[in-house]
C-alpha cells in the first residue's frame, strides 16, 4: 500500500485489520487513514471485503455470529475495539446503508425517535431533528408533512432522511455502504450532492462499485482486491493519484475497467 | 387457456371452502331459530339448558377466555420475544425450542385438560374453577401464540435491525416503537386464533372448570362455557339440540366480533409522534 498524503492527525485509522467469518478470511491485513474532514471511497469488485471493513469500525460485526476483527481500529486516537460503551461509539459513528431503511414512524418521528433514545433534552429534539433535514435538503420537501409515514416517501427522499438520521446524532465519522445503489439515476445525484456537501463537516469512509462516483466524490480512494478467496487492500491513495497515476498495476485495471 | 385454467381452479377451490361454511351456517340457523332471540343472551339457563338462555355461561365464558389471555399473551409474547430477539433462527437452541413448541401444539387436548386436572385443580388446590380452567386453557395455547409471535417478529425486516444497531437503540426501545408495531398483524393473527381455540375447547374444561350452569361468583368457581354446553346439550340432554345449534351461532357470533375487532385495532396507526 503505497500512502503519499500529507494531512493533520488522522481521524480514522485501520491497521492491519482483518475480518473473518469462521474460518473464510473476508479482508486480511487492511491499513488505510482518514484526515478529519475527508472522503474516502473504497472501491473494488464485490466480496473483497469492503463492507466488512466498515461494519468493523462501529463495531457491527460484534453482533454477527462467528466473526472476528484482527488489527487495530482508531478513532480520534482512541482504540475502538477497546471502548466499552457502543452507544457512545455509535453516536461518534454513523451509518448508512444501501437499501434505504427507515423506520415504519412518521417522518419526524425517525429523527425523534433515535435523539429520544440518547436521551437528547427533550427540549432540544425538534431542533435537531430540523436542522438534520435542512442538512440533507429535505426540509422544504417534507416539512409541511412530518407527521405523515416516512415509508411514503421515494427511495431517494428515504436515504436522504436515513442519512439525516445518522446525521441527527451528530457523529464525527460517516460510514455510508453503497448509499446510492438502490436508488435510480435522479434520486441518486440527488444524495450524491448531499454526500458533496457533507464533505469537510464530516469524516466520510464511502463504499461503492461506481467509479465514476467515487472519482466525482472522493479526496482519496482506497482500492481493495481479492486475492484467492481473501480480501486485500492494494492502494489506498489521493483521488487523482489512484486514477490518473496509479501506484499498482491491479489499480490501473481497475480503474481502466479491465479487471473487476 | 392456462389462465382460464387457474381462473377456473381458483372458484372451484372457493366453492370447495365456501359450500361447507354456507351449508354449516344454514343448518345452525334453521335448528336455532326458533330458540334464538335477545332473551336467549339475557336469561339464564333452567332445567339443565333445556329452558331459559346462556347469560350465566356468556360470563363464565368471557371469564375463562379473559383470564387465559390474560396469561398467555404476556408470557407467550415473553417466550417470542427471547427466541427471536436473542436466538439466531438457525442456532441449535432456536431449532430445539422450536420443535418443542411445535410438539406441543400438536398435544391433544385432552391431555391438558389431563394435567390441568392434576395439576391446577389438585395439586394447587382450585378445583373445578374457573382459574383452573383459564391457566389450563393458556398452556394449551400459548404453544401457537409462542410461534406465531415468534415468526412474525422474525419477519420484521433485517434492514431495520441494522439501523437499530447502527443506531445503538435501547432494546426496550427497539421492541415497543418498531418490533411490536411491525409484527402487531401477526402477533394479532395468533391471538385470534388461540382465542378461537381456547373459546372451541371442551375437553381441557371439562376436566378443569367443571359444567355447573349457574353464574361464578368468583374465579374459584366452577362455571361453563359456551362449547361445554353445546357439547352437553347435544349429548346428555333430550331435546337440547336447538339449544345446542342457538349456542353454536352465538360461539360463532363471538368468533367472527373477535376477529372484527381486532382488524379495527390494527387499523388504527400503530405509532405515536414522541414530541
């Protein structure tokens, strides 16, 4: 793995971690760092691993049977694997996932909902929970109808509000696993601004299959690879770097749509 | 062709289904219409069922279920909760429980009337009551309400169970806002069909409640229900079958409101804002 960025303390740091189900190896020995503020992609072919290495940062592989994280996970120079308290991690990091999945409440209610559960004062919720969908350009859209079913809006407008969910927690890092992929071309260019727009608020770790995406969004890309039947990290670099003068030969197939 | 085929097959298995339901329905009006009347639900029974209506067995009847639910819907969406919240589905204590259950269901009924006998009305002491009739009847049950509870709270949708985590919610909070209310239908579907079962029971009850025909004055006495007298007018009682059929449409009656009820219930919106 090749690293040529030159940035302050990292926000995120993953050494050598590897994750395995029983005894399938999904990723083995993956480093990369995240500046505070950045937007990494990791990119690759699927089942190299990727989503694996980022449900280990939050620590939602804890809760999959048979599974193991090696390595060390830092977040804000703080060990995660040795954090106690989950609630606490996962306030710090947020997630979002590829298939919109709100809550069956009412559009507000998915923002009060998880503010209640962390004991937000009461007082505070509601203007929390606004801003959260003024960040993800939603207010206009919903605001005359908060009260009504989040399941009624599109699949653009749910991932929007999953990520206000997320959001509404205030976390340092965003983990978002292929945000766009379940969403058709408008609705996802649509939540592609609003990921361009979080950039510089948030630490942003973003897993996706779209190059193009990942080279519109990205200050720095991690290239993951299968090597065998076990994942790997090949490159993880600055955004122009990886695609316009890749460090590894895999990277330049790749990126040059001739491998993967 | 093949479509009309499937169009074809689909009225004939209706017909197959709705035929029998009709001609039943029929035959218990024709018997019971004679005896059927507002007074037939205010009036007590006299002369061992043959006079006189069902109101003190509508009491013991609404007792028993009551109390039957009352134990079994707690205890069994408990047991539910455990088995999907804490059990992979595919985890060898999950599939061992399961099966158990499944066995249990399938128990017959006069076995639990066997050991409701034994155990709540001798060993404990409550006799022909209707307490020991409630809490025989609830275990019979709670099997079916145990599973069917158990599947629907498992069919609630992975992806909120990843937000969940993501999201580090409580876990009390997680089954009261979102597990329960999504698995509420299905969680309904089997409390409507235990309340069915235990309503149709007969053998668990005779053993347990007893058939006095008077009204309970309290849980520790006997008391008959609705499908205890059908079964006794029907059988032991000369000239009881108009009775018997008039009973059996009230049963059905109560059957049907049940099922109403509890889909108006479900209509209503299953959350409320938290602000």
């Amino acid at each position: 793995m090749s690293e040529q960025r030159t940035h302050r303390a990292p926000s995120l740091v993953l050494e050598s971690v590897s994750v395995t189900y029983g005894e399938q190896v999904a990723i083995r020995d993956a480093s990369l760092q995240v500046q505070p503020g950045e937007l990494m992609a990791l990119v690759g072919p699927s089942g190299c691993g990727k989503s694996s290495l980022l449900g280990s940062i939050n620590r939602m592989s804890d809760g999959v049977s048979g599974c193991r994280v090696g390595g060390r996970i830092w977040l804000e120079g703080e060990d995660v694997r040795q954090r106690h308290d989950l609630t606490v991690l996962r306030r710090q990091v947020g997630m979002v996932f590829q298939q919109p999945n709100p809550f069956p409440l009412s559009i507000i209610d998915n923002l009060l909902f998880p503010l209640a559960e962390h004991r937000v004062p009461r007082g505070q919720r509601r203007a929390r929970a606004e801003q959260a969908l003024r960040d993800v350009g939603l207010w206009e859209e919903v605001k005359e109808r908060l009260s009504q079913p989040a399941l009624g809006l599109s699949g653009g407008q749910q991932q929007r509000l999953c990520i206000a969910r997320a959001l509404v927690l205030e976390p340092q890092v965003l983990l978002l696993d292929e945000p766009c992929s379940a969403l058709d071309p408008v609705s996802s260019r649509v939540v592609e601004a609003l990921i361009r727009s979080l950039k510089g608020r948030y630490t942003i770790l973003m897993v996706t299959h779209n190059l193009a995406q990942a080279r519109r969004l990205a200050d720095s890309v991690t290239v993951c690879w299968l090597e065998g039947q076990c994942g790997c990290v090949v490159e993880s670099n600055g955004c122009e770097q990886v695609f316009e003068n890749p460090a590894h030969p895999i990277t330049a197939a790749y990126c040059a749509g001739e491998a993967g | 062709m093949a479509d009309r085929v499937a169009w074809l097959a689909g009225w004939v298995l209706l017909a197959l289904v709705m035929v029998p339901v009709a001609l039943m329905v029929t035959a218990l009006w024709q018997q019971s219409a004679d005896v059927l009347s507002v007074g037939f639900l205010l009036e007590d029974p006299g002369r061992a069922g043959r006079s006189g209506g069902i109101a003190a067995l509508l009491i013991s009847t609404g007792w028993i279920l009551a109390l039957c639910l009352l134990v079994a819907v707690p205890v069994g969406l408990g047991c539910a909760l455990y088995l999907s919240e804490s059990l992979p589905a595919d985890s060898r204590r999950a599939q061992w429980l399961g099966g158990v259950l499944d066995m249990l269901a399938a128990v017959p009924s006069i076995v639990y009337g066997l050991f409701g006998y034994q155990f709540f009305a001798i060993t404990l002491g409550l006799g022909f009551s209707i307490l020991s009739g409630a809490l025989a009847l609830s275990l019979m049950v709670l099997p079916l309400m145990i599973r069917s509870a158990e599947q629907a709270m498992r069919a609630v949708p992975m992806g909120y169970r990843q937000a969940r985590d993501a999201l580090a919610l409580s876990r009390w909070g997680w089954v009261r806002r979102i597990l329960l209310p999504c698995a509420a239908p299905g969680i309904a579907v089997g409390i409507i069909l235990s309340a069915g079962r235990a309503l149709a029971e007969t053998a668990v009850l005779l053993f347990t409640a007893g058939y006095v025909l008077r009204r309970p004055d309290s849980l520790f006495d006997s008391g008959r229900t609705l499908s205890v007298h059908i079964y006794d007018l029907a059988m032991n009682v000369p000239g009881g079958m108009p009775r018997a059929a008039a009973t059996a449409v009230v049963l059905v009656a109560l059957l049907v409101l049940l099922n109403l009820l509890v889909r108006r219930v479900l209509r209503q919106p299953m959350t409320e804002a938290l602000v």
